[in-house]
C-alpha cells in the first residue's frame, strides 16, 4: 500500500502549551497584536494537529488536505499527516528536542514497518527542506525503509531559502500580528533555530552595505556581520549545518521529484544598509514569500510554475489539477465545473498596515475572454464574538474596485489596491460575470497593535467597523499600480 505523508511549513502546526492553544493567533491577535511571547517562547509547548483553517474565514492548509483525500481514496492509499513543533532545529537533536527530519525519518520507518510498500512525500514551505533532509543527506540512505520512498512533492519550497526569513531575523517585518521586534526575538531564540534554517543558501548575497560609497555584499554567514546586525549566532550556525547536507542537484536515484512553484507577487529577495540603517528592500517574482529562483532550483527535477501566493495557490483550481496530475490521479473537468465560472482571489501575504499596498490576483478557474465585475470587500464585524466561539459575521465595507477585461482568453489579472484604514479583519471576494464563493476569496488582517494595551483593543474592536470609500491607488516605486493581465 502507498502512504502519502503530509508536512507543513513554518508555524503551519498548531502549538499548545498545557490546556491552551497558544498558536494561531486568534482573529484579535492578528488584528491588535500578539500578546503570547513568553508563552510561544515556552520550551514545554508542543505541537497539536496541522492547521486547516482559522474560522472558515481563513483557510490554510483545508483546501489541500482535502484534494489529498480525493487522491488517497482513488489510489487506495493511506494518508499520514506529520504536525511537528515549527520552531525546532531541522537537522540537529538537542535535548530535550528531537530535530524534525529525525521525526519524519521515524514515522516514514513505522509506516513501512506497517505494511507501506511505497512512500510519497507532500510538503509545503519549510516542510520540504525537512523532506529534502532525509532524502539527500546520507544518514539514512542505508537503512531498510529509505527505498520505499518514491515521489517528492514540494509546494512553495525555499530549496535555496527565502530572504524573507532574514527580514525577520533582522527585525525589519513581522506577521499574523507578531511585531518586527517581538519577531527578532522570536527568531533569533537560541533554542529555536527553525526560522534562521530559512536563510538563503551560503554563497547567495542578500545583504549589502553602501557606507564606502560603493555596493558591497555582506556574508550573512560571517561572526562579524552576524554581531554587527544582531543575528544570534549559534542559529545562523545552525542554519549552515543544514544547509551542508543538502543538494538539490543530488536528488536519489528512484524518487521523482515534482517542485510546484508560485510567481506572480512581489516577494522579498535582498536589503541594502547603509552601515546600520536600513536603505531599501528589494523585490522580484515568486509567491510573495518564496522567490522563484529559490522554489525553482535543482536541475533533475520536474518544475510546474503556476500563478499564485505562498498559501493562497491551494486554493486554485490550476493547483488542484496539477497537484492530481502528478499524483497520476487526473482530475475531471466536472469536479471543478459550476454553474457560475469562478475565480479564486490572491493577496501578497496575510497581514497589512493601514493603507499598505496590496497585491491582489484575480484567478479564473479557466481561460476567460471577460472578466467583468468588481472585487468586494467585507469586513468582520463580530470580530470580539468569533474568538469566543461565534460565527464570524460579515458586512460590506466600501464600495468595492471595478474590474473590466476582454480580449484574448486569460488566466489571470494582477492589480494593486490599499488595504482599508481601520484595522480589523477582511474578506475580498469578487462578484459580475465570476464569482469568488469565501473558499477561494482571500482574507487579511488590517493589523495596528494597540499601544494601550488588550483590553482597549477589544472594547474598541467591539465598536461598529466604520465605512469609508477606498482610497486611490498609488504607484510603487519599483512597480506600477497596474499589472497586466495574462
């Protein structure tokens, strides 16, 4: 029998400390800030389940799972899902922790001692760098069980790393209302080098200084650079020890590897300083979170380049059928049939300032010769009540931003619109000659922690959300407002 193992990426697994869920953040932390450090910090926290979705308002990893047990009933295979603790070093075991490729080379051992004659790895984000730890390192290509493994799956996969870790790691952004600082601290925990494994690959520059009125790279890997800007060390040593036993140009005889990659966004790819001031962030295409020349590296290997971001591509029509087309389970045209042509809605990441750009993707389900209607924004305005186990409740909010397209068939329109000014939680969907039902729509946090502390916030989110037109767009230096479509 095949066994399909899912592994998620970074902060993908729910983490609970004693009888609290300490991780995700509820809809008000990712609003008004995350309050739960010391508790995150926790070395007794240990991992729940994998997460499927934050209310069904916020899908993360449902849209997958759910087009995997379609391809496990149609093969007849069984389906093995690994949540593991996402803070932990990828390749070394340090007491009282046991590194994460270690706790996936375990459970792929008792698979086969079960009866599995035949392994396919799934992995998303940082759980391919897992993956890729026990396929190309040399600790267990020896043993009885590492034969069985025959296919790789790699979604969004950082194989030469992700820039964007270093940006946390220096304190410059943060996430799913985690401030820039506490993400520092976060990162930079000596116990958790999780997030530092992220760094891109040695020898790639990402860092660059112009103090000497020239550009210079700097050696992220470097004691000196890593005291200069603040990077905790022992991590980034980490991150070089997992790195060494990994190439992707190495991949083993016998097992297929299939890398799915995002384009289409925006997506952190280096920094300029001048000394300790922070210049400039650069971009380039991928998924938002990944650039492409990371999720596409490795010369032996089957690329697939769909549009899409970091979690959102799973939600896309193009990602299931190409996810069963490599899984040698087509999918019909019926099953993605509906009475309405649809379209899935993609934002660059999950959590904005006020007014902060954002870019937005309008997906069809298939080639289109019109797309005509306009994105529609709602609002949570409940938003204290879903944390307390109330049915999210959603009001318009805005007039919406009108979308006009005909000619040629496409697959997609990309376009640039500010967040709203209130902070709070918000759905974008679409409605005209499409629609977006809210599991292909994207939601978002308009995040600004409040100075005042919690309890403020929450009697002020309680407040009715207000209304307000949206603002013009404005142009990015580096990028017109615009897209074009295709």
């Amino acid at each position: 029998m095949e066994a399909i193992f899912f592994l998620p990426g970074i902060t993908g697994t729910r983490l609970n400390l004693d009888a609290e869920e300490i991780w995700p953040p509820t809809l008000l932390e990712g609003v008004f800030g995350y309050h739960r450090i010391a508790k995150l910090l926790d070395p007794r926290a240990a991992a729940g389940k994998i997460i499927d979705e934050v209310t069904f308002l916020v899908p993360i990893y449902k849209p997958l799972l759910e087009e995997l047990d379609k391809i496990v009933a149609a093969l007849h295979a069984r389906k093995v899902k690994l949540p593991y603790d996402w803070r932990l070093d990828l390749w070394t075991s340090k007491a009282p922790f046991i590194a994460t490729s270690e706790q996936l080379a375990k459970v792929i051992e008792a698979e086969v001692s079960n009866g599995a004659t035949s392994i396919t790895l799934v992995c998303h984000s940082m759980g391919c760098l897992v993956a890729r730890l026990v396929l190309e390192s040399n600790r267990y290509k020896n043993t009885s069980w590492y034969k069985r493994i025959r296919k790789f799956v790699a979604i969004c996969g950082p194989h030469l790393g992700a820039p964007l870790a270093l940006e946390r790691a220096l304190g410059l952004s943060g996430a799913d209302g985690i401030s820039a600082p506490d993400m520092k601290v976060i990162t930079g925990d000596s116990r958790y080098p999780a997030g530092y494994q992220l760094f891109p690959v040695p020898g790639h520059d990402v860092l660059y200084d112009v103090s000497s009125g020239h550009l210079k790279a700097l050696d992220i890997y470097n004691v000196a650079v890593d005291k200069k800007y603040g990077l905790t060390q022992s991590n980034v040593q980490a991150a070089q020890s997992s790195w060494r036993e990994i190439d992707i140009d190495t991949r083993p005889k016998g097992v297929e590897y299939a890398l799915i990659c995002g384009k289409g966004f925006d997506t952190v790819n280096a920094f300029t300083y001048n000394n300790l001031r922070h210049l400039e962030t650069l971009v380039t295409d991928g998924d938002g979170t990944v650039p492409l020349w990371s999720s596409l590296a490795g010369s032996t290997v089957h690329h697939y380049i769909i549009v899409g971001s970091h979690v959102g591509i799973m939600q896309t029509a193009d990602f299931k059928r190409l996810l069963h087309t490599i899984m040698g389970v087509p999918l019909m045209a019926s099953a993605l049939a509906t009475e309405q042509p649809e379209v899935t809605i993609n934002i660059n990441k999950r959590s904005f300032a006020p007014e902060e750009m954002m870019d937005v993707v309008v997906i069809a389900d298939s080639p289109a010769s019109a797309i005509e209607g306009s994105l529609r924004l709602d609002t949570v305005s409940n938003l204290v009540g879903v944390d307390t186990g109330a049915q999210p409740q959603l009001a318009p909010y805005g007039t919406g931003w009108p979308v006009q397209y005909r000619g040629p068939p496409i697959r997609h329109i990309s376009t640039r619109l500010p967040a709203p000014r209130q902070a709070g939680v918000y759905a974008l969907g679409f409605e005209g000659s499409h629609r977006a039902p809210p599991a292909k729509s994207a939601t978002f946090f308009v995040t600004k922690p409040a100075a005042v502390g919690l309890t403020t916030a929450v009697e002020q989110a309680e407040r009715k959300v207000g209304q307000r037109k949206p603002t013009a767009r404005r142009k990015k230096s580096t990028r017109s407002s615009q897209k074009s479509a295709s």
